[in-house]
C-alpha cells in the first residue's frame, strides 16, 4: 500500500480552483507559475497513479503566457479534460488501443464551453474503455491507481480525473458521466461529483446522436464551491431553455427537507458496513433539521437488465460501426473483454432493445413519484468498499466482468436513465481508510437543492484530505 499525493509548497499550495482564482487576481501568484507547478506534480504522481492518457504541457505554457485570449472566471486555472470529449489538436482515444490517434480538427460542444471558463487543459486524463466499466485497467498500459492506497483502483470511468484532483495534481477537472462515472471516481477517491440534469451541458455530436443520452458532462473537484462555480461559469456560455437556471449557489439553503434514504438498490444490499456508514449521513441529515424516513428502493427489478441491454447497445454499436467512426485504422482485436462480451450481449437481444429504451425512458415516473413525498433521496454511491485493482480485470471472462461490476456499481445508473441531477460526497471512510461517497439525488433541473445541501454537509462534515 502507498499513499500519493503532490501537495507542496508551490503556486499551487492546498488551494481549490476558486481559492486560486482569489490568488490570481490578488496578483499573489501567475497563471504561468500555476500551469508549471501543475506540470511538475503531473510528473511527479503520473507514474504511480497513470492518470494522464495525453500530454498538451507546452500547450498550456502558450495559453498561461499568452494576453487571456479565452477570459472567463477561472482564467489560468490549470485542469485535464477527460478524454472522450473532442479538443481540436488533442486525439480522442476512449480508453482504447483500437485506432490510431490524431488530433481532433476542432473543438466539440462541450470543449467549447469547458474553455470558455477560462481553465487551462494540461492535457487529457485516462479512463476505461469506452466508460464502460467501474475501474480503468488498460491490459496494455496498467491500471489507474487510487492515491489514498495505490493497491485500490480509482474508479470510473472519469479514472485519471478523479485520482489527479484527489493526488493534488489540479483542483478540479472535467469528467462526465453515463452509469456512474462521474459519481464513482468522486467516491473512490474523497470528492465532490455531480452529475448534472440531463441537458444541462451539451455533448459531442456522437454522444447526442444516441437515442437516450445517458451521459452528462460536469467535473470532479474538492470542495462544493468549485462544483457550484464551475456550473454558473458554464451556463455563462450554455443556457438550456427548457431547464431552470442553477445560478450562483454559495451556501447552504434554509428550507429544512424531507429526505428518504434507500441502502437497498435493484441489484443488492449495500454491504453491512456501508449500510452504515449510510445511516450515519442519514442520522447527520437529521441533527440538521432535516426530516429522513428510510425506504425500499422503488425500482422495478427490470431496469437492471432494461440498462444492461442499453449498455451493450452502445458497445455492439462501436464494435461493429468502429471503422465507419474513426476510420480504417480500427481494429477489434484490441478491443477488451468487457466492451466485447458487451458486444455479444447485444447481438443477441437486440430484438428486445426498442422496449427497453422504452422503459428506461419512462423510468422519470418513479422519482416523480417520490417527489411527491420527498425533496431528495440519500444513497450510498457504491455499494461495497473501492476494490483492489485485478478485481475488475478486463482480461478476465465477461461473465466475472459483469457480475462483479453490477454487484459493486449499483445505485448510480437509475439518474442516467431519469435524466436527474445527483451528487457524491465523501462523507464516510472505511475501516480501512478509504473514502466512501455519499449520494443524494433530486428530481430533474433541481441541482440548486443539492449544491445547498452539500455545502451544509461539508460544513457540518467537513471530509478528509490526502494531505490533511
């Protein structure tokens, strides 16, 4: 076991992407030391953690000394972007060995306005293949590693964003999510990470394409204030109309709320210890003012299989269309056991696909049921501690791929399917030291309601840090 991180006495200090921000602009520190100090911790981590899939230093040196050609609030504030999102200059590789790389001709929507906030991408971060599964172990390169404990993965499929802005590497990055992967590495590693409502943030043209957008864009970072500005800096750039501002949100909100919680998801129990630690929060929440009733999970146990099926819709569609997407260079036999077995799933049910998208679709109705009775709904955002990286090998049969995956990766895909906001908080830590994140969901455009409650929680709570 070894613990990382890359805390020091540099431009960077402990400060979050706002503290620096105040530091810019008090003249204490230079965007151009902040992007070098980012760099020389990114060496530093980089090769026990293996986060970084993409290096653009020098890039980020001209944009930190150039005259501020993008503005926006966090101007010169060093980042990574995830990389399945289209940077013109940078590839677009997907976690996969499966084509060759080139740049990206121009930058896609969502790049679009991740930059107009003024963040500086160092380049871009390591995730699983295709973000389909829980933990990022690339057969060829190795495994993304936690930095609490470097025998633990970091999660997924957001890997190298989540262990960078854990390690100290940047105070915030970008990562997105489609079953979890935004939720899931923000737990493993002991940070804030909300997936916003549906539409809240656009996609990339291929993402938009599907017939149910599973996936939103946000970033992981650690503390609630950045994850608040960073929407209020984005909808600057990007409004949906059909959706209510989230605006500045910074602090808690006064509204006392009746809060279920729910250790119970359509695949299992959360194990005994998470269960509890769950509880905790939920006793936490009540010392607070908060109303909280327990329930049982009100999922249908369809939609674990109803999920699955889209899951494979998406790999049988890249496995099968790939050299039609990026070109003659793509080659199946790179491909690895998951996204393959995802493959083969599909070809076989495919006939049954129309109906679940279907009912995904229609699964808003069982939160606006609870919304009926309920202002949020508290969760444990996996159900078991982090594993040990080999836990998910995606080397190893589909099957054993699969069951482990759905046993651990269990709460979170029923937001991806609702469209709602929700967010992970590191409220709790294992018996073993691990961080384990905290869930809580709203029904649809309501992230005001969860930026509020989380920064209640983290003043209440305030959560460990790697260095602290």
């Amino acid at each position: 076991m070894a613990r990382i991180d890359a805390f020091g006495d540099d431009a960077l200090g402990d400060h979050d992407a706002v503290g620096l921000v105040d530091a810019l602009r008090a003249g204490d520190v230079s965007a151009a030391e902040l992007v070098e100090a980012a760099i020389a911790r990114t060496e530093a981590v980089n090769p026990a953690l293996n986060g970084l899939a993409y290096e653009a230093f020098d890039r980020a040196r001209g944009r930190a000394d150039a005259a501020r050609p993008y503005g926006g609030y966090f101007d010169g504030v060093p980042t990574f972007i995830k990389d399945n999102v289209a940077v013109a200059g940078m590839p677009t590789m997907e976690g996969t060995d499966a084509w060759e790389p080139r740049p990206m001709r121009a930058d896609g929507a969502f790049a679009r306005v991740f930059l107009s906030t003024g963040l500086v991408p160092l380049g871009k971060t390591q995730m699983s293949e295709f973000g389909f599964s829980g933990s990022a172990e690339h057969p060829r390169i190795g495994p993304v590693r936690n930095p609490w404990n470097t025998d633990h993965t970091a999660g997924a499929s957001s890997s190298g964003a989540g262990a960078f802005v854990a390690a100290g590497v940047v105070p915030i990055a970008h990562a997105n999510d489609g079953g979890g992967s935004i939720r899931i590495p923000a737990a493993c590693n002991g940070l804030v990470g909300l997936k916003p409502t549906r539409g809240r943030l656009p996609l990339d043209e291929k993402a938009a394409q599907m017939p149910l957008h599973l996936v939103a864009n946000g970033v992981v970072s650690r503390s609630v204030r950045d994850t608040a500005a960073f929407l209020r800096e984005a909808e600057r750039a990007y409004s949906n109309p059909k959706l209510p501002p989230v605006g500045d949100v910074t602090h808690p909100g006064k509204q006392r709320l009746h809060i279920a919680v729910c250790t119970k998801s359509v695949v299992r129990e959360a194990s005994p210890e998470v269960r509890e630690l769950t509880l905790k929060a939920a006793a936490l929440l009540e010392e607070l003012g908060h109303k909280v009733t327990e329930i049982d999970n009100p999922v249908p146990a369809r939609f674990k299989d109803d999920f699955l099926l889209y899951w494979q819709f998406l790999a049988f569609a890249i496995v099968r269309g790939g050299r039609r997407m990026v070109g003659p260079s793509f080659d199946r036999t790179k491909l690895d056991n998951l996204t393959l077995g995802l493959d083969r799933g599909a070809a076989r049910s495919l006939y049954k696909l129309p109906l679940a998208i279907a009912r995904l679709s229609a699964s808003r109705r069982v939160t606006a049921r609870l919304s009926a009775t309920f202002d949020a709904v508290l969760m444990p955002t996996l159900a078991h501690e982090t594993p040990r990286i080999g836990h998910l090998d995606p080397t190893a049969p589909y099957e054993q791929i699969m069951d482990r995956l759905m046993d651990w990766v269990a709460f979170t895909p029923l937001q991806n399917a609702t469209g709602d906001p929700a967010i992970s908080l590191p409220l709790a830590e294992s018996a073993a030291g691990l961080p384990v994140g905290m869930m809580l969901s709203t029904v649809r455009g309501n992230e005001t309601r969860l930026l509020e409650l989380a920064y209640e929680l983290e003043a209440a709570r305030p959560w460990s840090r790697i260095n602290g």
